[in-house]
C-alpha cells in the first residue's frame, strides 16, 4: 500500500489512493485484525507531478502576504508541504521494515498519512476556491532532503521529519492564520485551524517512536536527538518557537533550544 501510494504522481490521486488505503487498515484495526506488515522497495523519489516547478529553496520567488497574490502563494507552499508530508508518512512505512516495530507505530504514521492527505485537499480546495490550483506556482526542491539523508536511520527520520520539520509548522501556522484572519477568508482559516489542530498529534508520534527507540537501546534522548539533527538537518532551529504546542507534542525546551540560531529572538 505505501509503495503504491509513492509510485503515484498526480496529487488528488496519491491523497486519494492514500486515504482509501488508511480506510482499509482502520477498518481492519477496529475489528481487531492485526495486518501483516511485508517488506517492500520504495523508491527514493516518490512521482510527482509535472508541475509544480521544483526549484532551490533561494530561487522560489517571494509574495507579499499582505496581497491576494501573496495569499495565494501561501496556500499553494502549505499545498506542497502536505503532499510531501503524504509521501513522508508513507514512506516511513515502507522503508524501515528491518527495524521490528509494535503495530501502534503502523497505526499513527497511516493515522497521520490519512490526515495529511485531506490536509493536501484543503488547500486546493482553497486555491480552487481563489481561481488558482496547485501546480500553478514553483515550489522548492529541499523537502524530500530529509527523507533521502535520513532514509538508513530510522531514529534520524524521527528527530529531523515529525520533530523538526513538522514541529516548525507549529510555529508558523498561528502567524498564518492571523493573516487569512485579516483577509477574512474563513475557509482558508478553517483549513490551517484542522491542519494546526492534528499537526500536534503527527509531531507527538515522532516523539513517542522516537523515545521509543530510545528506551529500547537506552540512549539518553536529549543527547541523541542533538546529535542526529546536527548531522541530518541542514541549518539552525529558528526562534520564535511555539512552546506551548510543542510540548503538548512531548518536546520540551532542551531538546530545540540548544539547537536554535542564537541570533534569534527568545520569547
């Protein structure tokens, strides 16, 4: 199933096949079967389609927010975000059957996949709703890094995709909606408030797995968590941090804080 949602290009058919997918082992969860997992190749790339345009992170032009244009453009990285967030989960799935994990593990990341998906159809519900559509703009090329970095490391998977990379989308999404607020855009509000509101729960199964991993090889998580972002994530930890969401996630200040850019503003 995750292999195939991976080989899948065009994006409202990947969240598509996605979400009947987790249907069918949600279903078979609640009546109490336990699937057999298997082993499969996913490949390195998961197809996408052919627009939008992948650029360097550098190269993707700036909007104003304050603008129709730039509200747009918003829509339209959030849009991008989801969809690799989509492969990401599935591919955790897929990639990492050497590493004998408990079934629960297999529950959260097609839990947070299925999310993902509708997340994904959200925000093009929204750009449709503006005359726009996904694709219709570039976006960057850097997401995927992390998967291909990480792809041998389960335990660098975990601390660099759920607990950085998704727990920065609890950073900025409060600031995102405040701007959608101002526009007065009230389905582009209840969209990022449904992608806010389950976010938290996708950066707390990495947390969960990770400590997970973490009590089964008695490693010091703090330590281990600093030193696998140091290797695999490129750049700082940016400031302001969302505290409050983050530790309802089960990341505390001392894992993120000795990792921030120093430059930046603590509050």
């Amino acid at each position: 199933m995750a292999d195939a949602v991976l080989r899948t290009a065009d994006g409202r058919a990947k969240t598509a096949l996605s979400r009947k997918f987790a249907a069918q082992w949600q279903t078979a969860r609640a009546n109490g079967d336990k699937p057999e997992i298997g082993s499969a190749s996913p490949p390195m790339q998961p197809a996408r389609p052919d627009q939008p345009a992948l650029l360097d992170p550098r190269a993707v032009p700036r909007r104003k927010p304050g603008t129709a244009d730039g509200r747009i453009a918003i829509l339209h990285a959030v849009a991008h975000i989801e969809l690799n967030a989509v492969d990401l989960h599935w591919d955790i799935i897929a990639r990492f059957t050497d590493t004998p994990m408990p079934i629960g593990f297999y529950d959260d990341w097609v839990k947070s996949a299925d999310e993902e998906s509708k997340h994904f159809n959200l925000m093009c519900d929204c750009l449709e709703a503006q005359g726009s559509h996904y694709g219709a703009l570039a976006a960057h090329a850097g997401m995927w890094r992390a998967a291909e970095d990480t792809a041998g490391d389960l335990m660098g998977r975990l601390a660099v995709v759920p607990m950085v990379l998704e727990a920065r989308g609890l950073d900025v999404t409060p600031g995102m909606i405040r701007i959608f607020q101002q526009a007065k855009d009230q389905q582009a509000i209840d969209a990022l408030n449904v992608i806010y509101a389950e976010e938290v729960h996708h950066v707390a199964y990495g947390s969960k797995w990770f400590h997970f991993l973490c009590g089964r090889h008695d490693l010091d998580p703090t330590g281990v968590f600093h030193d696998l972002v140091r290797r695999y994530f490129h750049g700082n930890l940016k400031p302001p941090f969302n505290e409050e969401k983050r530790a309802e996630a089960g990341i505390p200040p001392d894992f993120y804080w000795p990792l921030a850019d120093e430059t930046g503003p603590r509050r």
